[in-house]
C-alpha cells in the first residue's frame, strides 16, 4: 500500500494561495490572535506550534480548544475559528456545509503523519493482530472477514491470557475513533460494550490499569504501562507501528493529519495564520511534530506544500 503518499501528493495539488507574510517577516510587524477549534489528538503539538510562535513572534497569541476533530467544520463554518486542526480528513458533507454557510471550501493542509496503534497491557504477550482479528475484537459487524465476535481471550490464536476482553478507544467527535472504523472496521460498527474515552491518554490508561484491556490510539501516545502490538499487512507480515513502516505505506493504520484554513479564495493569509502555516511546514515545526510522537511529512512533500503555499523558506 502506499495509501499516505498518494493521498499526500494527491492534496499538495489544492493548496493554492498567496501568504501574507513569509518566513523571516519583522516580528513586530506580525500581531494577533489565532484562534483554533478542533483535534484532541493535535492538542499538544498545536500548543506546541503555538509556543514557538509566541515566541519568535511576541505579539501573537493561540486561543486552543480541542474537544475533537468533529467540532472544527462547525467552527469554520460559523466563522468562529480560522484554523481547524483534524485528525483525519474531512467528510465531503462537513465541507459542503462550510460552504454553504461561507460560499466557499475550507484550505486543506497535511501537517503530519501518524500510525494508529493496537494496545494491550504491559504484561500481555501478544505480539501481533490481522485486521480481521482487531475487528473481530471491537466490531459487531465483523466487515474485515471474521466469521465471529472475539469476547474472550483464550479463543484469540497467539494470546495466553484467558478472560473477558474490555475494550477502550476514542469517542465519536474524535478523528482517530472515525479513522479507526474505516480502516480496522472496514466501515463497520462498533461493539455497545467499547469504553469510549474523551482523550487518547485516557484509553491507553484504562488498558494500562487492566491486564485483560485491549485499545486504540495514536502510537504517540504509548506508554510504559501498555505495548503496541504488530499488526500483520496484506501480505501477512507483522508491523510495529514505526515511522519506516508508515512512510513506506505498509502499515495499515496510518493516517495524515491536516489543518483545515477559513480563507476566502484569492485572500492573502492575515500575517498570524501566514506565521503559523509557515512554522508548521518548516523543518523546526516537523521536528516538534516528531518531538510530540508523530511522524514528520517527507522533506520533498513538505517543500512542495511550501511551494503551492507561496513560502519562500523550508
């Protein structure tokens, strides 16, 4: 699969326009509140961004609410926010109704990339998953081709551990439980019985405080009390959820990370978001971006966004 490059290359040829101040700008020209509705699981590399923009540009200012990726299309919409950071892609319906509202589409920016992780507890000695056992795991469909519902451990070839599964993931606002069920659902529902948590930390606590908990979540998010279990391709090979292993398309739950940009067509960016924008496709905001647990955009996807940007550096 090489499903992130080509949607990635796919995206670098809609993003067109005139910034309205580059890299390198007078800080003291550059002043202003950027105001950004959308992604948990951006949260922290926003805040991030947000930092070292106030820092190299004193008179700017982040306003961050992260309440999930769903909530940024109604904020666009509204006019509320310019920016809107999503975990995942937005649904042709959440542009149509931006549109609609604001007589033009949303600005689409990749940002990142990021592998979605399998988790189970610490002392679990399970090492890999097909996506038809992790569906048959958090499913009530079962689209990815198992012929039944896995509840307990000890019917799961590989695992030696006996006992009802608990399930943990994201909630329905958030991106990554919506990319979750495209991809490791193949479409489908999910299970009534899968705890749905607000944030990403959250669900990968709850599998790390239960030896039988199994979850999902951005690989950024693991810690000592969970691991990450392979999961097999196409071709059958275990995957870690590495950055090798997403840049090279293998790994089939990775994803893109974008930034969704309120700009009417033919308008240059106020000079804050045209900052921001410019930060984030540098090599030091990629390099914050991987500091925060994702995965940096390659070097020539990033200089051609730059390019279609209109930003000279990078």
């Amino acid at each position: 699969m090489r499903r992130v490059g080509l949607l990635l290359r796919r995206l670098l040829l809609c993003c067109v326009l005139v910034v309205g101040s580059p890299a390198g700008a007078d800080p003291r020209a550059v002043v202003g509140s950027l105001d950004s509705v959308g992604s948990e699981t951006l949260a922290g590399l926003m805040l991030r961004w947000g930092e070292q923009l106030e820092r190299d540009y004193p008179g700017v200012r982040l306003q961050l609410q992260a309440s999930g990726s769903a909530t940024a299309p109604a904020a666009l919409a509204a006019g509320t926010s310019r920016l809107g950071p999503m975990s995942r892609r937005m649904s042709g319906a959440e542009r149509d109704a931006i549109e609609a509202r604001q007589g033009y589409p949303p600005l689409e920016i990749p940002v990142a990339l990021d592998a979605l992780a399998v988790f189970v507890h610490r002392h679990h000695r399970l090492e890999a998953l097909s996506l038809a056992e992790v569906d048959a795991l958090f499913s009530d469909t079962r689209r990815c081709g198992a012929s039944e519902a896995i509840t307990r451990w000890e019917t799961l070839p590989g695992s030696e551990r006996r006992g009802s599964v608990s399930r943990h993931g994201r909630n329905s606002v958030s991106g990554t439980h919506g990319v979750f069920k495209r991809q490791a659902l193949c479409g489908g529902d999910f299970r009534l019985d899968v705890n749905e948590h607000t944030g990403s930390a959250a669900a990968v606590a709850a599998v790390a405080a239960a030896p039988g908990a199994i979850g999902y979540a951005g690989a950024g998010y693991l810690t000592a009390g969970v691991r990450a279990v392979a999961l097999e391709s196409t071709d059958g090979e275990a995957l870690a959820p590495t950055a090798a292993n997403v840049l090279s398309g293998d790994y089939p739950l990775s994803r893109a990370l974008y930034l969704y940009v309120n700009l009417p067509p033919g308008e240059r960016l106020p000079p804050p978001e045209a900052a921001f924008v410019s930060l984030v496709l540098s090599a030091e905001g990629q390099a914050l971006a991987e500091e925060s647990g994702f995965i940096a955009l390659p070097e020539q996807l990033r200089r051609d966004a730059r390019m279609q940007l209109g930003l000279e550096n990078g």
